[in-house]
C-alpha cells in the first residue's frame, strides 16, 4: 500500500480523539490544505457515528464490524482513527451494514461547511439550455 497525502487525525489537535468523540479541536489550516481539512472533517463525523452505531448494535470490536463488513481488521481500525484515508466503498460498507440510518452523520454543523466556491444558479434561469 502506498503513503497518503495526508492522514486525516493529523488536522486534530488530538489526533487520538479522531473518530471517538462527537466535538474535537481542529488545528488552524492554511488556504492550500482546505480540500484536505474538509474530508478530514467528514471522516471524523462518519468514523465516529459508525462507533455509535457499533455501541447501539453491541458490536464490541472492530474485528467484530470488519469481518461483518469484509474488511480487514487493521484497515478498519486505522480507518476509524484516521490514519488511512476514507473511500467511496468504506462509506458504501457502512451504509449497507448499518442502513439508511447512517446518513446522518453525512449532514454537518453550520460551523465546519466552507462557503461555496461556485456561485448558486439565478432564481428563475435553468442553467445548461
């Protein structure tokens, strides 16, 4: 397996705290690495909501979940702590392992969304015609 880019718990102030508290401190970014912050972010919020959703389900470990998911253990357990990066597929896992539930933990808080880099359409003009 190659080196990432980054790690995700890398932009917490407590990286071990990625993943298993709802709240955690965020380091301050540069303008560059925002892309990077974000899907850090949304990582933590879908790593920990699938730690309650373990908590609910009386999942007792990751090996429990991974084998459940088809993953390997190590890969998840590094995955919810935000040493490795999230994919698509993780997000699908959970979501079929844990159902529509989960999607819950996709809708931020007002204070982690970036405003919007492309402008919203005008009111009453379809775009593309």
């Amino acid at each position: 397996m190659t080196n990432p880019r980054f790690r995700p718990n890398e932009f917490a102030i407590r990286p071990e705290l990625f993943g298993l508290v709802e709240d955690i401190q965020w380091r301050t970014t540069k303008p560059s690495d925002e892309i990077e912050f974000d899907a850090s972010v949304l990582q933590h919020q879908i790593s920990w909501h699938v730690r309650e959703l373990m908590a609910r389900r009386m999942i007792r470990t990751t090996k429990a979940l991974a084998t459940e998911i088809g993953v390997k253990p190590d890969r998840l357990q590094r995955l919810l702590a935000g040493h490795v990066l999230m994919r698509l597929e993780d997000i699908a896992r959970f979501r079929l392992a844990f159902g529509i539930e989960f999607d819950r933990s996709m809708v931020r808080k007002r204070g982690t969304v970036p405003s919007p880099r492309l402008p919203l359409p005008a009111q009453g003009k379809r775009s593309g015609r």
